[in-house]
C-alpha cells in the first residue's frame, strides 16, 4: 500500500500563502483552508431551494437571492463550527493520526476553551442569519443541531459514522426547500384549509395529495444525498484506514473492506435513483433527466478509478464531489429551460 501520510490540507492553500499568522490556526480550525466541506454542505441546500421553486413554479426574486447567499455563508460558518467540534471531541484521536496530529488543537496552538468559544461565535452568527427565513426554517436549524453534536461520537458507537454525517450534511435539502416554500407542510395545508371552506372533496384530495408530494419531493432529495455522503465519505475515509485501526476507530470503508469499491457504487446508485424520484415526485421537466444522467455518470467514474490502495487518488476523487453535487444542482435548477 501506498503509506505515506497526506497533509490535512494542500500545503499552498489560500489560508497558508496569504493568511496572517495569527489567524491561520483560527482559520484551520474551521477548515477554511479546505473549502470542500462547505461545498460538500451547502450543495444539499441549494438543491433543496432550487427543488422547490421548481416545482411550486415559483419566480427567483430578492428572498430566493438571499437565501442562496445566506445559505452559503451559514455553511461555511456552521461547516466551521462543527468540525471545531469535531477537533474537540477528537483531539486524542487526531494525535494518533499522521494527516491529523498538526490540526490546532492536538497541535497546542489552540485550548480548548478558546476552540468552545470559537464555536459559539460561528453559531450566533449562523443564528442571525437562519432567524431572517420562515419559522419552519428555525426550527429545522435548530434541530440540525444534534446531529451536529453527535457526530463526532458516532465512530466510537458504529461501523458507520459515515451514514450519520450523511443525516448532518443533507440536512440542508429540507432546511433549504422549508426556506423556499415557507415549510415543508405549510403550503399543502393552506391549499387544504382552502378547498374545505369551499366544501369540495375532490379537490379536498387534491391538496392532500399535493401536501404529500410537497413532503415527499423534499425527503426523497434528502434520502439521495445520504447515500451521496456515504459514497463520498467512504472514499475519503480510505485516507486514514491503516491509522484508524491502530486508533480503534470506526468507518465504513474498514467495514466494507475488500468490498469498498462495490459499496461505493451501491451507495451511488441508490444516490442516482432517490435524486431521480425526487425529480419525478416534483414533476421536473425532460432536462432535469439528462442532467441526472451526468450525475450517474460522474460517478461511474469515480468507482471505475477508485483503488483502495492509493490515499492520494481517494482525497482526489473525494473532492471531486463537488463537481458531482454541482451537476444535480444544474439539473434541478435549469428544469426551466425544458418549457
């Protein structure tokens, strides 16, 4: 096997060229030397707002602009917070770790106190922004926060932490169709409460029906992107397999062992198929289908390339999620065209 230890970041990143040195044990705290996961978390959300303006037919105007720039700096800063959090609860483990043992805290660089309070002030400002949406949006946030809080435990417990950040990561599909539509219920509710003033029962089923397929879209979208994660997450994991033993920690890639390469494409084409019912769910138009076509494809590549042996190629291919995440974004988001 190829053994030799990857850096937790490219050494020429943005915060190790222009950074000032007093901010870069800060900004690696947060990973903001490693964009990927804000990418990684913030691509769900988006999808999810597109997903139901979309299918609500409803016009881009100045709320919708906000809540795509709002979401992407709520991810970066909650992406920040976490994996604070993450380092926290870690810190141990992280020494053991070759990629791992120069992150700020195992390194001494930051206490632990100042990592908490660090995290409390990403938090308060992703607070000010998720309290401009609707109330169903406040309260999604604040239930994303104990998947947040759990993770970081989730390999000691189980062979699969990596299907628990796929319920964190994800999280923003909901989080992000509930911002665009004023709830994931609310909108078949109203249509509901209208149809029964006016005492007709078929289009009383009608909005029952419209109402479920509101909900349905949304978690359909949501249940693709977990097994998304799980793929992605699995191919990173392979980085850190040989140090993971000697730590007794838990992942899906050294539970799938010679199976990696099946899993992953298992886990991509469950991905495919729960994003191609969310589109159908959602009455997508032709366009959104070869998009997704794209999607399955991309990952056809990244399951013919994978080779469980080689760390550098697995990081690669991991942050070519991005480019994945991006597809299914322009598939949802361009449905327009179609008409």
């Amino acid at each position: 096997m190829n053994t030799a230890p990857l850096p937790d970041a490219a050494g020429q990143n943005w915060v190790d060229r222009h950074a000032p040195e007093r901010l870069k044990p800060w900004l690696k705290l947060g990973r903001f030397d490693r964009p990927i996961g804000t990418w990684l978390l913030l691509l769900p959300g988006w999808q999810g707002i597109m997903l139901a303006l979309n299918q609500y037919d409803r016009p881009f105007g100045g709320y919708e602009l906000w809540l795509v720039v709002g979401f992407a700096i709520g991810a970066a800063l909650m992406r920040g917070a976490g994996c604070a959090v993450n380092d926290i609860v870690d810190r141990d483990f992280d020494a053991q770790v070759a990629r791992t043992a120069l992150r700020p805290i195992p390194a001494g660089q930051i206490s632990v106190k100042q990592a908490w309070a660090f995290v409390g002030g990403l938090s308060l400002i992703s607070l000010c922004i998720l309290l401009t949406m609707n109330l169903m949006s406040v309260l999604l946030g604040a239930l994303s926060l104990g998947l947040v809080a759990a993770y970081p435990f989730m390999k000691r417990i189980t062979w699969w932490p990596q299907a628990w950040l796929g319920l964190t990561f994800n999280w923003g599909a909901l989080l992000g169709f509930a911002a665009a539509t004023g709830g994931l219920f609310a909108l078949g509710w109203l249509y509901v409460l209208q149809v029964k003033l006016s005492g007709d029962s078929y289009w009383m089923a009608e909005g029952l029906n419209r109402m479920g397929n509101l909900a349905l879209s949304a978690g359909l979208l949501y249940a693709g992107g977990l097994f998304w994660t799980l793929g992605y997450d699995t191919i990173y994991a392979l980085q850190d397999i040989e140090d993971d033993v000697m730590a007794g920690v838990k992942s899906s890639a050294r539970a799938l062992g010679g199976k990696v390469k099946e899993g992953v494409a298992v886990f991509y084409i469950l991905a495919v198929a729960l994003a191609g019912a969310a589109g159908y769910v959602a009455g997508l138009a032709p366009v959104f289908y070869v998009g997704l076509a794209l999607y399955a494809l991309h990952f056809v590549w990244q399951v013919r390339r994978l080779r469980p042996d080689d760390p550098k190629l697995s990081l690669r291919l991991f942050k070519s999620n991005r480019d994945a995440g991006l597809i299914l974004l322009a598939a949802i988001a361009f449905n327009g065209l179609a008409f």
